[in-house]
C-alpha cells in the first residue's frame, strides 16, 4: 500500500569496482571507485543543499553493506550530519543472487546454462542458487520495510540499486513489472513525499 504519510530522501551507493565489471554484487561487495567517492561526496552536498536546516528533522539509514554504509559515512560528513548517528538497516540490503553473487552474466550462464535461462525468462518466479532472491522477493521486502515505517517517518536512506527500485514501486503502489524498468543513478537522490517522486541532480 502506498505511504504517502512518509518522506524518504533515497541515494544509492556510489559507484564500485564490481559495478565498473558488471558483476552481481548482492550480499557481497567491492570497494568504491575514485568516481563512487565522488558521487558519495555529491549526493551530500545535493542532500544539504536541498534541505539546509531541515536536515536535522530527518533520521539515517543504510544497508550495512560496505558500498552502501561508506557512501552513507562520507554523504553524511559532507551534509554535515554526524556519522555516528546513521541506523544499520539489514532490511535495506541488495537483492542477493546467492552462489552466483559476485559473478558477471557470462560467468554465471557458463556455469549454469539452464537455471540462467530460466532465470532471465522468469524473473519474478526463479531463485538464483543458494538462497538468491527473486524480483517478487526484493519487492515483498522493499514494501515491508515501508509499510514498517512509523508514521511521518522523515528518514535519509543509503542502499542499492535493485532495492531502491524496488522501494519506489512500492512507495508508489505501481505494477510490478514497472520497477525492472527503473532507473538506479549512483548520482542522483529520489525524493518519495507525499504519494510522488522526483529526481534530484545537479
């Protein structure tokens, strides 16, 4: 169910050497790039900017991954915000691929030829190996953690791309399938408030 009762300003991690090989991160990770650090540094000045004074009404929340909570560190110094006040959040964590996180498309097909083909047929329906989350899954957890929320819960949150996504579908009460068309901007902020989203960039 939509939550228009909440405000969400949503930054993804900045970019990271695995982004850069086009590898599945999920549950794992790989250090941000000399860009990723930038983009970091961005996304805090864009968020203090935007919301000068106000931005001590909000909370902060990461993924306890290590791409999203160095972005979340680095995005909250240059905003001006203490750190030491940013809430791990294992709920906002990437959608896992399960044995094949940390593997690129070719790696995976090579391995396993038919479950890739099932998978890429079927993304809502077909599990990566090993525990790995479907679309419908990281959906399902995305609008739990919303529908989770505190009334007029004001937060800052640092993840992922496929949860973001996620998070705004469900923000948003569209189809399923519209999120897999979703952009996932390592540069940009997505403000969810009042039953809309707008991007925010330079």
């Amino acid at each position: 169910m939509p939550r228009a009762d909440v405000e969400i300003v949503y930054v993804r991690h900045g970019e990271t050497l695995w982004n850069r090989q086009r590898r599945m991160q999920g549950h794992k990770d790989s250090p941000l790039t000399v860009t990723g650090l930038r983009q970091a540094a961005f996304v805090g000045r864009l968020v203090k900017t935007r919301f000068g004074a106000e931005l001590g009404d909000y909370g902060w929340r990461a993924s306890p991954l290590g791409r999203a909570w160095q972005t979340a560190v680095i995005a909250a110094e240059t905003a001006g915000i203490d750190p030491t006040l940013i809430e791990r959040d294992d709920q906002l964590k990437e959608m896992t691929w399960g044995d094949w996180d940390g593997l690129t498309a070719a790696e995976i097909e090579a391995r396993d030829p038919q479950l890739w083909a099932a998978r890429i047929a079927d993304r809502w329906t077909v599990s990566p190996p090993g525990g790995g989350e479907t679309q419908a899954a990281i959906l399902a957890r995305a609008a739990g953690w919303l529908a989770g929320l505190p009334q007029a819960t004001r937060l800052v949150t640092v993840a992922h791309g496929a949860l973001g996504r996620a998070l705004r579908c469900a923000y948003l009460g569209l189809p399923p399938a519209d999120m897999l068309t979703m952009e996932e901007p390592h540069d940009a902020i997505f403000w969810l408030k009042d039953g809309n989203v707008s991007k925010l960039e330079a």
